[in-house]
C-alpha cells in the first residue's frame, strides 16, 4: 500500500495496523478523525517539521496608526443602572449571569430610552467584542492590534524601527569612522582589521542599548499582534501614515496537511495516531469488562488502552527529547 497522502488514507491505515479488516475494530469515524485531529495539532505545535520559521511584512499606514495609536484601556467602570439612561458608546460594568461575571459593556444602540434589564444584551456588547470587531468608533480604549492568520502559532521577533547604522550619511556610525578617519584608515591605524572589529562591536551594543527592538505580545487563540512601542516613532517613520512603511515580523507558521499531504507520512505523526486511536479502541471496550462471549471469550479493553497509553508517552518522550521546535527567539525587545 503507498504511503497515506490524507486524512482518509491515514485513517485507513491507523485501522490496518489495530487489525482490520482481520478483526473488527470497535471504533466509530469520528472517534478516528477527532485521534487525527489531535496528534496533527501536537505535531504542529511542537514537532521541527510542523512549522517553519518566516517572514511577514506589517504595512503602517493610516489605518494602522488610527487603530493602535490610542490609549489604555480603563480598568473599570460605573455599575450599571437599569433606571438611568445611556448614550451611546457609554462604558458600564454589568453582570449577566454567574458564568460570564462583571464585564465590561458598551453602547451601541443610540436609544435614549431607559436601558431595562431585559434589552440590555440588545443594546450593550462587550468592550472586548468591539475590539474585535475593530469598532474604534464607540470606544477610544484599548488598541485594536494587528490580526493574525489562523496558520501562524508564534510572532517571535519585530524588526527595529530605525537603525543607526542604516540612517544614510547622517547616522552615528558613519559620522564616528569619518570623524576617525586617521585612526583607522591613516597612519595611525596599525593594529589593522582588529581596531576596527572592537570599534564595531562597540556600536551595535551602543545600538542594541539605545535602539531595542519593538516589545511584542501574542496571543494565538487571539489571533492579535500588539505593539507595545512609541507610536510617534512609527508616526515619523511613516510621515504619519501617508508614506508606506513596514515592519519584518519573524514568526512560525504551522505545516497545513490538507495542502501538504506528505505531512501525513511522518513516521511519528502515524505511530502517535495510531496509539491515540488503540487508546481510544481500549476505552469503547471498557463498559464490557468482565463480560464473557460466547466460547469463553473476555473483552479486555483496560489492557489494550493500557498498551496504548504506554506508546503514547514514549513517543511524547520521543518527541520533546528528539524532533521539538526549537524557537530561537525567545523574548525580544
């Protein structure tokens, strides 16, 4: 049989290694397909060949700036009043239920009616939601961030702003070996490549001192990228939003199988989903424990889910010892 080119294909094979079509295999479709599932998201989150490192560009713009050139969020809020009345994009802390708790609403209906309890879902959404929604128009707190796709699971790095060494003829590092010129370049410069090699090193940690990279957060159930820099640099850089200007962002992007099929041919993706699925197999069958078949036969699904839990730890083990995603760029900035 070729190797599994999809999703379906490597189901079929996890069923041929339990023992099908020899024996009947007690697990249902979507059991299988949840076991898939399930180890593609552990390769991607974890295995060297579930993403790969690359590069995105940020445009900065006038939108951009508009939505994340505001100020902070406000930690609180008045107490909603159901007697009182509200304009719109007014801020209030309510609590709906138990579950969800004090939240943080705001306006949207520009009613001036008195705000029952009942219309309040209909009137009032969460401030979070709105950002979301990227609605600046009804709050001017909080900023808005940069959306992310779904396929990218860490933004690691952000190119600096501005650079010293890459200002034209005005910046630092060309007016200090011009104004040095002698030193290095005339009669006094006889320690040759080694003079220069210090001199060097002292700008990039005068630059690494004085001109960090941006400071990041990111969240990947968010999907949101913010900015923690002075906006007024970008402001500058950008000539507030008239002139493009971009940022590199260094960040991991998951291997997608249904685009890539050779993804379901990794040897640990199918050993890991084969365990998972005679896991799976074990605990169907462990309602018939004790339970004799005719010729004396007993089910025995503890030890098969037993056998299974066992590969599945080894091959965790495998995988944090052996094939993990080293993330290079930790913390930045």
């Amino acid at each position: 049989m070729p190797l599994p080119n999809s999703k379906q294909e490597l189901a079929d094979y996890i069923l041929r290694k339990l023992g099908a079509p020899v024996i009947n295999v007690e697990i249902a479709d979507i059991q299988l397909e949840d076991c898939i599932d399930d180890a593609v998201q552990l390769y991607q989150e974890y295995h060297f060949d579930g993403a790969e490192r690359t590069y995105r560009l940020i445009k900065i713009d006038e939108k951009f700036l508009n939505r994340n050139t505001r100020k902070h969020q406000t930690m609180t809020a008045e107490d909603y009043v159901s007697t009182e009345t509200y304009s719109k994009g007014a801020r209030v802390m309510h609590k709906i239920d138990n579950v969800t708790g004090q939240r943080i609403y705001i306006k949207t209906d520009s009613d001036g009616a008195f705000d029952s309890e009942a219309t309040f879902s209909t009137k009032f959404q969460l401030e979070e939601k709105i950002l979301e929604d990227q609605n600046i128009t009804l709050t001017d707190g909080g900023k808005v961030g940069i959306k992310v796709p779904n396929d990218i699971i860490s933004v690691t790095k952000i190119a600096k702003v501005d650079s010293f060494s890459q200002a034209g003829m005005w910046n630092y590092e060309y007016q200090y070996f011009l104004n040095n010129f002698d030193f290095f370049y005339g009669g006094m410069a006889g320690g040759g490549l080694t003079s220069y090699y210090i001199q060097k090193s002292f700008i990039e940690h005068i630059e690494f001192l004085l001109n960090t990279s941006p400071a990041i957060r990111f969240n990947k159930h968010k999907n949101r990228l913010y900015l923690d820099v002075d906006m007024n640099r970008l402001k500058h850089v950008s000539n507030g939003g008239k002139k493009t200007h971009y940022l590199l962002a260094e960040c991991y992007v998951i291997t997608d199988p249904e685009i890539y099929g050779q993804v379901y041919q990794d040897s640990w993706l199918k050993s890991y989903s084969v365990s998972l699925a005679k896991m799976q197999w074990g605990a169907n069958l462990k309602k018939y424990m004790n339970t004799e078949l005719p010729g004396g036969v007993q089910l025995d699904g503890q030890t098969l889910y037993n056998e299974g839990k066992e590969e599945e730890l080894a091959l965790r083990e495998e995988l944090r010892n052996n094939n993990q995603l080293e993330l290079d760029s930790i913390l930045w900035g």
